[in-house]
C-alpha cells in the first residue's frame, strides 16, 4: 500500500501557505486537484492565479493514477456454435407478397407555404467625422513639437529681481561687460533668445488652431472664413458698438474669443431692480 501524499510533500508548498490552504477548505490533495485555479487564487490571501495552476498541477500528478477499466470477456466459442444452431432450427417465415392495390393509400400531406424571408436589415456604416479645415491647414507634427517646446521653456524674469525690491519682475534686456547673466555663466537666469520661440507654422495661432483677428469695427468681419479664423473684440471697443459685432459675427457663424455680456441691461429693468432692493 503506497502512503497517501499530503499538501506538505508537493514542490514550492511551504508551512505558510499550507496554512492558509487550510483556511481556505482545502486540506487534501485530492481537494487541490479538484479545485479551479480562478476561485482558489481569489479563496486564498496572497496567491497568483499563475501559482495556483502550478500547485493545482502539482497535485494531479502526485495522485495515484488510476487502472485502466477492464475489457469485458469475449465468449467462448463452444456458446457461439450453440446460438447458431438454434437460428437454424427456427423455421423461416414465409414472406408474403402484397399486392399493390391492396397497399394503404398514403394519406396526402397539407401542403405548406414557405415562409417568406426576412429581408436583412442594413448593416450601420461608421462614419467618420469631417476634419476641421483649420487642422488640415497645419502639420499636426508641428503642431506636437510646438506644445513640448512650451512645456520647456522658462520663465524669463528680470535680472537680480528675486535679490531687489526696486527692480521689477518683467524682462529686461542685461546690460554691462561683466554681467555673469549676459555671459551665460551656470546658475544665472535664462535669457531670451530666438531658439526658444515657436515653429513659424503655428505662431501667432489660437491653442484652437485659429487664426485670431482683431476686430473694431462691424466692417472688419468682411472676407473672414468661420472654419479658419476667430474673432478678438479690440479693448477699446464700446458696448454699444461690441453688441453689433456680436450680432454680425453670429449671423457669420464666426467664433469670438472674448464675447463678455453678450445682452445689454435695458434702464426699465435696472430701476425695478432697484424698486424691489429699496422695498
């Protein structure tokens, strides 16, 4: 008799995880063999899908392979030459020939429409939607290499102006022949220069990909593409005359950048406002 295997005697089980085998229900190896890989990997604390295959695996072949079932026993000639001889003793019956006339009419069958097929329904294309002419007027290659070359670019600020109250934070151009800054010595502030500006593709553009106008007038909407350009309402620009625009733009379908209010406050209902506040 060959000792039943335990789950102490399988590779890479150690005490820890015996225990928590355990916990879990399973205490044999039969049991592991039996279990899933999914289920005791969610079971049991710690333990990989992956190793509980491994440890599941493990177990199956640790079992005692089962004998192959028995083949049943042929008979013996000696019984096969009797079962013959009784067939032959039996007398044959006799056939007997029917006549065609005396055969059952076979009853007629209904006969049955073929179901019309159903026509297929159309199958839903995917379309794509159209790219804005403004993204295919620029490269978007370029479009990439100016946004990284932003993420790395300084903040220019005046020399000494983190040492000097009276020195302003905006840029200044460094004067003087023994300035460390205009020499470009490690540790000073960065200066500007022309590597640091973007691609000439996008400059001057909108984060959007539009190309801003400014506009002070009505007229100046005149010959402007709603797909590629956008509108900036100038800052010196009247409320009167930035409602005009406005209503030129929208009837254009043309983007403005800064709308601000776009509805004036009529002089009836600013004084019921300041009826109801006074009540």
């Amino acid at each position: 008799m060959s000792k039943k295997p335990e789950l102490s005697d399988l590779p890479g089980l150690g005490p820890k995880l015996e225990e928590k085998l355990r916990e879990a229900g399973v205490k044999t190896v039969l049991n592991l063999s039996r279990a899933k890989a999914d289920k005791l990997a969610a079971k049991v604390e710690g333990l990989s899908e992956s190793r509980a295959e491994t440890l599941i695996a493990a177990a199956q072949d640790a079992l005692p392979s089962t004998a192959p079932p028995k083949k049943e026993a042929k008979p013996k000639t000696t019984e096969v030459k009797a079962e013959k001889s009784k067939k032959k003793a039996e007398p044959k019956a006799e056939k007997i020939k029917v006549k065609a006339e005396d055969k059952p009419k076979a009853e007629a069958k209904p006969k049955v429409k073929p179901k019309a097929k159903a026509t297929p329904k159309p199958k839903k294309v995917k379309t794509k939607p159209e790219t804005p002419a403004r993204f295919l007027k620029v490269e978007q290659r370029i479009v990439r290499l100016a946004d990284n070359k932003k993420k790395r670019k300084p903040r220019f600020r005046a020399d000494q102006a983190h040492r000097w109250i009276r020195i302003t934070d905006r840029w200044r151009k460094v004067r003087g022949i023994d300035s460390y800054t205009r020499q470009k010595k490690k540790g000073r502030i960065a200066m500007v220069a022309s590597g640091y500006r973007s691609p000439k593709a996008v400059r001057y553009l909108h984060p959007s990909l539009y190309e801003e106008v400014i506009v002070h007038r009505p007229a100046d909407l005149e010959g402007l593409d709603a797909d590629i350009h956008a509108v900036r309402i100038g800052g010196s620009v009247g409320g009167r005359k930035r409602q005009l625009i406005l209503a030129e733009a929208d009837a254009k379908l043309l983007h403005v950048l800064n709308p601000g209010t776009t509805e004036e406050i009529g002089e009836e209902d600013l004084f019921t406002d300041l009826d109801l506040e006074e009540d």
